[in-house]
C-alpha cells in the first residue's frame, strides 16, 4: 500500500488466516481474533525518505497523529475495556477512564507478581467503573481466561469487549511511534542517502515493544532491533537457536512485568517475517500450544536473525546497571529499563564502533523501591505514592481452582447497560 493510496480502507487478518478481516474498527473492538490469531495490517504502506524527513521536525503527539492515519479510519469511541497487565498497563488503563460513565474496565492483576507500589495504584481506585481482580497465578496464566473470552465472538459482541494491552492492534500502533521517534532523535543526519541506521534496544516480555519495531522496520525504518530480556528468556533462545518452547516455571525477577514465558506477540513477528504466511504461523503457533515447545523452520529462524539481536540479562547486571547509571549520569533507571542499558554498557566497554542507539525505557523507578534498594540507591517515591498505602483498597480475589473465564464471563454479563441504568 502505497502513501498516495492511504485514504483507502485498511484491512486487519487474522495471524492464522481462518478469521475475516475487519477494518480498524473491528480490530479496536477486540482481543485475540476469533480463531486464536492476532490482528495485523492485511499490507503495511511503505514510507518513501521524504516522508520520514518531514516526520522527523514533528511534535511527538503530530507524529502519532501522522502514524495513526496510515492505519486509522473513522473510529467509535470504545464502550467496554478488558485488560490483562503484568504491571504498568493496568494502572494506566485505569487512569484514562476511571469514573467516566460510558465506560468499564476489568483488570486482571497476578497477585505477588508485580510489586506492592503497582498493585495500590489499581487496587486503590474506587471507581463504579473500576473493576479489579486479584488472580493467584502468573501473567500467562491470566491470560487464558481472557483469550477464552474473546474467542466467544458473538459475546465480544454483545458487549462490545476490547483488549487494552498489546493482544490489541492500537497498542501495538501506539508502540511504533516510539520507534519513530527514537530514530528520529538519534540518526546523525537525514541529509545522507540511504538514511543512517539506529539501534534501537527494546526490553520486553510479552514483545509487543518488539513487534512494533519490526512492523516499523518493514515500512522502511532503518531501524536494528535489539530485544533484552530477564532471565525468562524465551524470546533469546527463539532468536538464537530457534528455540520457542517454555522453560518449566516463570523466574520471578526484578524486572517483575518481563517475568513471562508466552510472549504472544512473537506470532506477529513470525507471521510478518514469513511473509504473512498464516497457514505456517497457525501450524507453529497451535503445535507450541499443543505441546509447550516448537523450533522455527530454517528460513523463518534466518529472517528473525537478520531482524533482530538479542540478550539475556541476569538481575546481578540490572543491580550493576542502575548503580553504574546513577554512578554516571545521576539518572535512576528502573529494572526494565536496566535491562535495556545493560546491553548498551556491555557494548560500549568493548570500545568496538557502533551505531547511534537507543533504549527505550518503559517505566519510572519510583514504581520499583525494591529493586532500587537491590542496587544499593535511595528510592526517589513521590508523595502521591506514598500516599497510596493510607488508602482503602478493593480487589476481588480469583483462586486457584476457581473458574476464571467464567467470573469473568458473569462479571461482563452483570455490568450489561440496561440493568446498570445507562442510556
């Protein structure tokens, strides 16, 4: 799709080929796709350099707003909202719409896994419209009760259900403007033809970070992906051997929102580097469900080489990078973040040139005291959350042995707008 075609609907597909496209709207309104699949752009536009150097003098908000429109037609705003976090997407969710009157949102928060700061800032809000649920397990694990909802179509329907985190499209969307901007910051000039390449270092966990650097590599950023990992390093063995199969437990880690072990959105990944194979992605990604482990076809493994590095990093070197950090730059780095910066410290003290880089940071320190304290640095917490531990708390517990798409079901089904009273 060229740019002077973008006025033309864009079509979302199903990842694994058996569901119908939809336009953007269809693809909002929605997690999974009915037949177990991950939405993405049926052609992705191709960015000519004139583009990128008009985009490169934008406001961060007019560059979105730039992105946004190659993949955007007119859109509803959204009546309900479902979301599943390891961390920080929940609290964030819940500040955009807590109190509005035309909107729930249903948290699914795995209760030990994300730190003590991440879980007040969902559980103290008191909101009608707030609904969270305290799930006795893993972020993996939440997550099957929510891919059971979506796969109920006519359900999704009914109550016009969508996925805040990156199991939804516009995340992803949301997440390709960082790149973009990124390179934008740090290319050494946009005078010089082919564009310079940037390195750009994403930590992740579930890869949706990831999935948007390659989509946007695609379209003609020149962009070399780095993704680092804890040591739930799924995605680093996928890249360095082929290997996507799961270890036998989540380790819990400082870097507590990367403690994952399905990071789902590599089936865009696989699906976008084959060539939008669905047919091959759908085979890979039910025998990996099937059997908890699969090893890339030789030309797919080739082509993820070719797109992206990678790195593994223990919590020893995300204590040595924030102290060094600190040491250096008087910045506090979160544990995500350290993640990141690992990678770049290890590279710049083996003296060898290298490209401009950046790391994306993807949360505040003031969120993660214990890690902070591990590094052997003062936590910087900000009163307002200080606060929060004063406050009154409302989560709803999910046990183990408990049927949880069913909860969930009836917690949708008890928030319908007649019996609630809402026009």
């Amino acid at each position: 799709m060229s740019q002077g075609k973008a006025t033309r609907i864009m079509w979302y597909v199903s990842t694994r080929g058996m569901a119908p496209r939809v336009d953007f709207e269809g693809a909002l309104f929605s997690g999974y796709a009915p037949d177990g699949g991950l939405f993405m752009p049926e052609e992705l536009p191709q960015l000519h350099i004139q583009t990128l150097r008009q985009w490169s003098v934008l406001s961060y908000p007019s560059l979105v707003k730039e992105l946004c429109t190659l993949f955007i037609g007119p859109e509803l705003i959204p009546r309900d909202v479902l979301n599943g976090t390891s961390g920080d997407t929940g609290s964030a969710a819940i500040e955009s719409v807590q109190g509005a009157k035309n909107v729930d949102i249903i948290v699914l928060l795995p209760q030990g896994h994300c730190t003590k700061i991440q879980e007040l800032q969902m559980t103290t809000v008191l909101s009608e419209n707030v609904h969270v649920f305290g799930v006795e397990g893993n972020s993996d694990e939440l997550d099957e009760p929510i891919k059971a909802v979506f796969a109920d179509v006519a359900f999704v329907k009914k109550h016009n259900l969508m996925s805040l985190n990156s199991i939804n499209w516009s995340r992803v969307l949301m997440q390709m403007a960082h790149h973009f901007f990124a390179y934008f910051q740090c290319a050494s000039s946009l005078d010089m033809h082919p564009l310079p390449p940037v390195e750009v270092v994403v930590p992740t966990g579930a890869a949706g970070n990831l999935a948007a650097g390659c989509i946007a590599q695609k379209m003609g950023l020149p962009i070399r992906l780095v993704v680092a990992v804890n040591r739930n390093d799924i995605i680093h063995r996928t890249v360095q051997r082929g290997d996507f199969s799961l270890s036998e437990a989540v380790e819990p880690t400082l870097a507590s929102a990367m403690d994952i072990q399905v990071p789902y959105n590599m089936e865009r990944i696989f699906w976008l580097l084959s060539g939008s194979d669905s047919q091959g992605t759908r085979a890979l990604m039910e025998q990996f469900e099937r059997t908890q482990s699969t090893s890339l076809p030789k030309e797919l493994h080739s082509k993820l080489l070719g797109a992206v590095t990678s790195e593994s990093v223990s919590d020893e070197a995300i204590t040595r990078t924030m102290g060094r950090c600190w040491e250096e730059n008087r910045y506090l780095l979160c544990p995500h973040s350290a993640v990141a910066v690992s990678y770049h410290y290890r590279q710049t003290d083996r003296q060898q040139p290298s490209l401009p880089r950046c790391c994306l940071a993807p949360a505040s320190a003031a969120k993660f005291p214990e890690a902070v304290l591990a590094a052997g640095l003062t936590p910087e917490t900000p009163a307002e959350i200080l606060a929060l531990e004063f406050k009154e708390t409302r989560c709803t517990p999910m046990r183990k042995g408990d049927d949880w798409t069913l909860m969930l079901r009836n917690t949708i089904e008890g928030l319908s707008w007649p019996q609630r009273g809402h026009s």
